[in-house]
C-alpha cells in the first residue's frame, strides 16, 4: 500500500463502535461484541491495538486487516475445526454464533521467544525448565526451535489485567475448565497450528506461536472464535532470513506485533505505568506490517475500504440486525 493511503487511513481510524441496534455489548482489548436474542454475536474488530495485555492506541486499517485475514483463515480450516464464523458483512465485522466462551486460552509455541516478563523465554532466562506444565531441556537458545510445539495455557484476564501462564493441572483445579474441555481444545489447537505451519511455510513464514480462543455453541460443540493466526494472535518470521540473522545474533525478520512491543520495550514500558506516546511514523510502520503480513500470507493484495467507518458499519449491519 502507497504511504499516502497510509496516512489517510490515521483519520478512519475504527476506535469504538457505538451500535446498539444490535444488541448487547460487550467490549474486549481489540473487539467490541455485541448479542442477539436469537443467538448470533456481531463482533466489530476495531483498530485498537494491544500489547502487554494493555490498549495503547490505533492503527489505521488494522481491524479491516484483522477481519479479513481471520476471516481467511476461518474458511482455510473449516475442515480441520469447527469454527463460529456465518458471514462478513462489512469490513470490520464477522457474524457469528453465539457462543459459551472457554475460561482458558490455548497458546502454542514452537520456539522459545519473546519479550513480555511472562515469556517462555524470560521464565527460561531466569531459570525455569517447566513451563505450563511442559519440561524444558537445558541448552535452548534464543530464537531457537523448542524440541517439538507446545501447549502453554493462560487464564483470561479482565481487560486491564494480564493473563497468567497456567498448566492443564491448575486450570482443571481451579474449576476453570474440565479435563475433557481441556483437552478437546487442546487436540483442536495442535491441529489448527499443524495446519497453519504448512500453510505459513508455503508462503516463506515461520508460524512461531499462537493463541486460539474455543467456545461452546447452545448444542454443546466446541467450536474455534474471535481469530485465527493473524498479527495479533501469533507471530511470524520470514524463514529466508531467519538462520543468517540468528547466525549473527540479530533478532528475527518479523511483521506481527512485535516490532511495536520491541519499540515500547526500547521505551522503558512492558505493560506497567505510563503508556509512551505512540509517533505516527511508527503507527504506520506498524499497520504496514500487519497488511504485508495478510497479503504475504492470503497471496493476494490487501485493498482497504476508504469510507468513513461509522456511517458505513450502520448501513451494513442494520440488515443484519434482525435477519436470522
């Protein structure tokens, strides 16, 4: 995308919805939820953005990013999960199926990475060898691959708080989920991450790790939500150049989140205090970062709806709002 349109995407920004035509609304870190009578949620992916469990602003096409992409991938793995997915009826928005949510999320990793205090590799740094209830052997490194992929649950936080790195065993012990829940999410979330593997290493990407979140349909099936293997739930890196710049100690080629939670961390800030100010030059490296990484990983271009947002979400989704 030219820079120009770039920069006329920082005043489109989608930084809260305000629909109330269809139906209750429930307001996550990125998404803002709303519920039907008749069992369907319209979940408007805004242009927030987060990192270290905190909102620290927007990006200009961010959410039509997000939206498409999930969608894609969505459609991609219907056959691998079941999904909650029933249609996009505007750019930033997904119908679905209502559904019970999960009180767990699924991550999965496959190398030992990352810069948060509760990364797999700061709990490592500082000494750990088990982690989520998985064992660690001695003499991993840095951006190196884990000896296979693993399952690193963490607990759903209200927004503001951060989640909290947990095993099966404590999840199950404090009641948060059953052990049959658990672990059919858990066959569901190694699948969808094999699956995303080969497809990322077709497109020249390393899928490095995820988070999936599982909810319940009224019928009792599990069934994959809210996103699947977009810039804010996972992390890629270019394989072309990943063992030259590992060679020479540089950090991984990336385009997800990362480059901003790199340029917040250069701050001072991992999520506590004070959020910087965000500069517009790097909102917009990052935003392009996360369209190359939905044209990289589609294989097609990335062509954003210029409309002002908010008259556009109503005239889409008020003939949505109670068709069933």
């Amino acid at each position: 995308m030219d820079l120009a349109t770039l920069r006329q995407g920082l005043g489109l920004t989608v930084e809260d919805s305000s629909l109330d035509f269809l139906g209750d609304k429930y307001q996550g870190k990125v998404r803002d939820n709303y519920s039907t009578r008749d069992g369907r949620r319209f979940i408007i992916v805004t242009d927030r953005i987060s990192a270290f469990d905190r909102v620290l602003g927007t990006l200009p096409f961010k959410g039509q990013v997000l939206n498409s992409l999930a969608a894609w991938w969505f459609n991609e793995t219907k056959d691998v999960v079941p999904n909650h997915l029933l249609g996009v009826p505007d750019p930033n928005a997904m119908e679905c199926i209502e559904c019970e949510t999960l009180k767990a999320e699924m991550i999965v990793r496959a190398y030992l990475t990352g810069v948060s205090s509760t990364s797999i590799l700061t709990a490592y740094r500082a000494g750990a060898r088990e982690f989520c209830g998985n064992s660690l052997p001695d003499g991993l490194e840095e951006h190196g691959p884990l000896p296979k992929p693993i399952l690193t649950p963490t607990t759903k936080a209200p927004q503001g708080e951060h989640d909290e790195n947990v095993s099966r065993e404590e999840l199950i012990g404090r009641q948060l989920v059953t052990a049959k829940q658990f672990d059919a999410a858990a066959e569901y979330a190694m699948a969808l991450f094999a699956h995303g593997q080969k497809v990322c290493a077709a497109r020249g990407l390393i899928l490095v790790d995820t988070k999936y979140e599982f909810g319940f349909t009224k019928d009792g099936r599990l069934v994959v939500i809210d996103e699947i293997h977009t810039p804010d739930s996972s992390r890629f890196w270019f394989a072309k150049s990943y063992a030259e710049r590992r060679q020479k100690g540089q950090s991984p080629e990336s385009f997800d989140k990362e480059y901003l939670r790199r340029w917040l961390s250069e701050q001072g800030y991992r999520g506590e205090g004070p959020i910087p100010t965000i500069p517009d030059e790097v909102r917009l490296e990052s935003a392009r970062r996360y369209i190359e990484a939905c044209d990289t990983i589609r294989g097609s271009t990335f062509a954003p709806n210029l409309e002002a947002p908010g008259p556009r979400l109503s005239k889409n989704l008020k003939p949505r709002a109670h068709a069933s």
